[in-house]
C-alpha cells in the first residue's frame, strides 16, 4: 500500500505541476505546437530530464530494475502517427487530458474514454496480429542512449543527457510571443 500512496502522491504533484503549468489550456499547446509559447515544451523538457535522472538513479541504487523491450520500430512509427493525430484532433496527451478532466472539460473525458477504447481494441486485435504476421519476431535488440554510446551503466549517459534538456528548458529556448490566432 505504501507503494500505492507514494505513485498517487506522485501523480497528483505531477498532475499539479502540469495544471499549473497551463498545460491543459488550449492557447498554451496551441503556442507550443506554433513555437510561441514555449511553456509546456519547456514543461516536459524538465519532466523528461527530472525522470531520466530519477529511473536511472532508482536502477543504479538497485531499488528498481530497468527492463528494455526489445525494440520494434515499425510499431513505434504506427503508435507515434497514432499519437500525433490524436494529439492534433483533441489538444491533449494522456497527462494533459487527465488534468483537464480533473478541470472539469468534457472535451478531456471523452478523449480518455477514447484512449480506454483504443487500449481495449488493441489488447483484442494485437494477439491476432501478432498471430497473423509474427510481428514481435521482428522486433530489434533493446536500444538505449547507453547501448548506443556502449556505455555499462545508463546513469552515465542519463545525466549528461538531463543536463541538455535543463539547458534547453531555461536557458535556449525563448519564447516568441506574438499574436496568438483565436
């Protein structure tokens, strides 16, 4: 149950920090995607960064342990062109749609109640898929940032790697705000 509490408190301090943050707002991801409004760019350039450190730190210290999947990158290419379409069409991603239900906008519900469904079709067709066409055979070896750079131990390649994102998010990175269309 401890365990339990802990991701709870977690995602609500996260969920906070994306409320927060203006990420379930329209005009702010509108002014991302345009490169205007950098906000919720920077936002999950420092949740990318503040992550990489904390899993990796878990794994170093033993108390967690990382377990690659094999790397399948014709599935990566059909899920990101899924993700991305549905992005566009609702505004959000699975974090922001929460903090917007959370918000009370319906809009938000209906793009969980979406995703559910699209999980639930996926359990039910990818066993036949995978049946059909073998498709975890075609799958490459675990790729990682550490097995790119032959790196023993990923918390090496995490700092650095968090220490750009860091970069990016406060010091690179300059808002361009203009005339945000309405």
């Amino acid at each position: 149950m401890d365990k339990m509490l802990l991701g709870l408190l977690i995602g609500a301090g996260f969920g906070a920090i994306l409320q927060l943050g203006g990420a379930s707002n329209y005009k702010k991801i509108l002014g991302s995607l345009l490169l205007k409004d950098l906000t919720v760019i920077k936002l999950i350039l420092t949740a990318i960064a503040v992550g990489t450190i904390g899993i990796y730190l878990l794994d170093f210290f033993g108390i967690a342990n990382m377990d690659i999947k094999p790397t399948y990158t014709s599935g990566i290419i059909v899920a990101g062109l899924i993700f991305g379409v549905g992005f566009a069409l609702a505004g959000y991603c699975p974090g922001t749609c929460i903090v917007g239900a959370s918000e009370g906008k319906t809009d938000a519900v209906f793009v969980i109640l979406g995703g559910l469904l699209g999980a639930a079709i996926y359990a039910v067709v990818f066993p036949l898929m995978n049946k059909t066409f073998n498709i975890t055979a075609n799958a490459s070896n675990e790729i990682t940032l550490a097995t790119v750079f032959n790196v023993e131990n990923g918390i090496w390649v995490a700092i650095p790697f968090s220490l750009i994102m860091i970069f990016l998010s406060f010091k690179l990175l300059k808002d361009r705000y203009g005339e945000m269309p309405s």
